[in-house]
C-alpha cells in the first residue's frame, strides 16, 4: 500500500528489536535492577512477559513511582556492564540498509523507549552513524504508543509527519506512527521463534501498515531502489 502523499521524505527507526538485538541484555538488565525491590529475583519468562514501552515506565509497572527512578539508575548501571557479554549485536543487514538509505540522501532518525544512559552505551560499542534526530524516553511525557515522540522527531526534521515513515517492530510502534499520522512499516525480520511471525502478522491487520518488511534490505528496495 501507498501511503497517500505518494512519497516519503524522511524515515523514522525503532531502536531496541529492530536495529539491534538488545532482547538478553535487557531482561538481564531489568532483572539484576528489580532483585533488591521485590521478594525475589524475578525469572526471564516474567520479565519477558511484560513487555516495555520505556525503560521508566516498564520498572515502574513493577515498583510503584516512588522507587522507579532510582532503579532506573541501577538498570542503567547493569546495562552498560552487561553490554559486553549479553549484546547480541546489529540485526543483519541492518548496517548495510541505514548505509544504503543515507547514500540515498534521505533524513533519518530515530524515536525509542530507550533511556539517554542506555543509547550513550549503546553508542560507545556500535557504530550506528548519524542520525538528523534522535528522541528517546527522556524527551518526552509519554512513551509510545504515545505519538509525542514521533510529532517530536517530525518538528525536528522540518516535514510534515504525512511525509515520514515509521519502522518498528511492535504493535506499539504501528499505534505510535499511526497516531501521528505518519506511514508506518513492520519490521517482521526479529521475528524467530517458532510462530512469532505469523503471530504478529495477523495483529498487524488494525493498523494496515504500508510494508511489511522481512528483511533490512527490502526498505532499501521501497525507498532508495536505484542504490
């Protein structure tokens, strides 16, 4: 489906899940971050079960307000010492997509939950080049599917958001781009495991993104066809 300008001038990104594989790191993270708050040291599968949309919001679900912030410091701390052993890297072909869109001239940026501290660790280990702007949980109220960030990113590139496109790789983000008013396009390639895909395929139909994308190089083929 065409979006109904007819062309996309700049493109948006998810971070976590759809440029880079930060799944064991986070569960880790937040698990190593909850322990001294609850009874117990929470499992992967409980942590895995309450997906985030913010680093903050996510621990606060979990610790109330009051404590969030200063567990949110101690996720940070666990984080960055983790990131050596529990990254899992840039997706494939990710790095030869965003090398491909810039070549291309077209703006690109980026609007995660991700935390500031998070995305300074993950750019002191990972060459992701330069984005015209980058929104993280910090720079807005509300996370997604909250659009403030994407309307945040738009104002900042100087376009209106029907010419911009949103790539994530959850129904959150497909919300986000959809309430904006932008395009929006589903990032299937984490999808793994066994009947993850075709799970959130069919949860993909409310928000009639205009790609589904299974791999980084077919937004190279939507968008910058000729490089």
């Amino acid at each position: 489906m065409l979006h109904e300008t007819g062309r996309i001038d700049a493109i948006l990104f998810d971070v976590d899940g759809t440029l880079i594989d930060t799944y064991r790191l986070y569960v880790e993270a937040y698990r190593r971050a909850l322990q001294p708050y609850l009874d117990e040291l929470p499992s992967e599968e409980e942590v895995a079960a309450r997906p985030p949309s913010s680093e903050l919001r996510f621990l606060t679900d979990w610790v109330g307000e009051e404590r969030a912030r200063e567990c949110h410091a101690e996720m940070c701390r666990h984080y960055a010492a983790l990131h050596p052993t529990h990254f899992d890297g840039m997706y494939d072909g990710v790095r030869e997509m965003l090398a491909a869109l810039r070549s291309a001239g077209i703006p690109l940026g980026v609007v995660t939950g991700k935390g500031r501290n998070a995305w300074a660790t993950t750019l002191q280990h990972l060459e992701l080049g330069a984005f015209e702007v980058v929104v993280t949980e910090d720079d807005v109220e509300h996370p997604k599917p909250d659009p403030a960030g994407l309307l945040t990113a738009a104002e900042a590139l100087g376009r209106e958001p029907r010419v911009i496109a949103y790539v994530g790789d959850s129904l959150s983000d497909m919300q986000a781009g959809r309430a904006a008013g932008m395009a929006i396009g589903a990032a299937l390639w984490p999808k793994t495991a066994p009947g993850e895909r075709e799970t959130f395929v069919r949860a993909l139909d409310p928000y009639v993104p205009e790609w589904r994308f299974d791999r980084p190089a077919d937004l190279v083929r939507a968008f910058a066809p000729w490089c």
